[in-house]
C-alpha cells in the first residue's frame, strides 16, 4: 500500500487517541518518575513515557540520547507512484539490476505501481526544476517496464529524492524515552521492511509495558527482544545495498547461481512472529 493509505489507515485506529497536529518537539527534561516536553506552541506536557518514532533524522533522538548523523550508504534514490501498472507488473515486486544503478516496481492499491530507482554515487542536491528530465535520462538504458513507468510520470514533484541512509545506535533509551522504528535502527530500503519493523517495534513495546511491573524493566525488555531482529534486517539490507550495485560481471554471475537460495535465506529468520 502506498504511505498515504497505511497513514490514512493509522490514524483511523487512534481516532480516538487524544492527538495535537502542527505542533512539534522543542525540550524534554525528565527525572525517576516523569518527562516533561515543551512544545512549539509554548506548551507543556509531563508523561510517564515519551516513544520517538519520529524517523531517520528524529528529534526525540536528538533530545534523549545525543546528536547522532545518520551513515550515508553511497546510493541516491528517487521515488514516485504512477496510477497505471506496466505489463508485467501484476503482484510482484521486480528490481532490474544496471551498471552502478537499479530501478524497482512494485504494485500497490488501487491499480497503481509504485517505482524507485537509485544510483551509486556521492550524495548530491536534485533541484525541483527539471527532475522529471533528469530522471528519465538517468534510466533510459532500461528496457520495459520501467520504459513505460518513465513515460508515465507526468511532472517534476511526482518525484521525491533523497540519500539512502541507516541508523546504528548502541542505544535505543535513555530513562523515560525510548525510540522506535527508523528513529533507532534505520536501514536502507533494500528489504522493504522499514514501515514493518516500526509497526512490530510498537507492538513488541505496548507488550513489554503491559507484562513488565515498571517502564525501566518494560524498555529493557523490549530492546532485548526487537535488537536481534532489527540487526538481523539492518544488515541485511546493507548487504543488499552492495550488492545491487557491484560490477555486473560478478553480480550476475552469483545471482544466476545463488540469488534464489540468497534471497530466501534473507527473509526465513522474519517469518516466525517478532
């Protein structure tokens, strides 16, 4: 499903969750018991709890735990959703390997396909203006579909672009405020398993805090039992990440042998529950 939808389907579950939009984080201050955030609205608020799932570049991080950059893995992306799928695009994701660069597709809701493509190289600025063009030029050596996916993008904001990056801290907690998802593991998207890993990640938390008798033991728990697993992805997709992009003439050769048997041992420790 496309980021809208899976948000749009979030937010109806907590409709009932008192919530504030348009507000964001500028302190907390915490001791044994409590933790208090300041607001950008000049308010103030005390909680037993506060969980950044706040992404990549999260500002509960920065606040809790320390100023932290994000590593850069070599790999700029773009991003984008066509409403149509191109023939051979029914319910499979497809990644199609170039020389120093990959374009995937995959089908999601309502009959739409949502693309990335990602080239091996030094992070850089793509300016608004005349993305759309560049883009295509970048991929043009590559053949249906993503021939037909390119041809269907109609204008430069269809197009977001960004570094791959990962995340990798020795800790996810600090007192009473604890990180989720990307904000404490971020791994590149060669898995597809970023928005996955938040979603377990909150489950495996609202767990621990149920079972657990104090919040200390409950964070503890809770990075005992999610830190394996999100290692395990993390690596992984860094993996993948290099691999991807080596030199077709070792690449194709290892896949052609042993990219099924790689890509099922991948996922195997992800089927049992998190």
């Amino acid at each position: 499903m496309t980021r809208v939808r899976l948000q749009e389907t979030l937010l109806a579950g907590a409709a009932a969750a008192p919530h504030r939009l348009g507000v964001s984080l500028t302190a907390l201050t915490q001791d044994d018991h409590r933790v208090r955030a300041s607001f950008s609205d000049g308010a103030h608020a005390n909680y037993d709890l506060v969980v950044g799932a706040d992404g990549i570049h999260s500002t509960v991080r920065a606040l809790a735990i320390g100023s932290y950059s994000p590593g850069y893995a070599g790999q700029m992306a773009w991003r984008s959703v066509i409403p149509i799928r191109p023939k051979g695009i029914v319910d499979n994701m497809m990644v199609l390997l170039g020389d120093g660069r990959f374009f995937g597709l995959v089908p999601v809701g309502d009959g739409q396909t949502y693309g990335f493509g990602a080239v091996d190289a030094g992070w850089s600025e793509d300016p608004l203006d005349g993305r759309l063009e560049r883009f295509r030029r970048r991929f043009a050596a590559f053949p249906a579909p993503v021939s037909t996916y390119l041809a269907a993008l109609e204008h430069d904001r269809q197009l977001h672009v960004g570094p791959i990056e990962w995340v990798d801290l020795d800790t996810w907690h600090r007192g009473r405020v604890v990180l989720i998802g990307d904000a404490a593991h971020a791994g590149p998207p060669h898995m597809g398993e970023g928005g996955c890993m938040a979603m377990e990640d909150a489950l495996i938390l609202a767990e621990a805090l149920r079972m657990e008798d104090s919040v200390g033991r409950a964070l503890e728990a809770y990075v005992r039992r999610r830190r394996p697993r999100a290692d395990w992805v993390q690596a992984q997709s860094r993996a993948a990440a290099q691999a991807w992009v080596l030199p077709p003439t070792t690449r194709n050769a290892a896949l052609r042998e042993r990219g099924d048997q790689m890509f099922r041992d991948r996922y195997r420790p992800l089927i049992t529950s998190p």
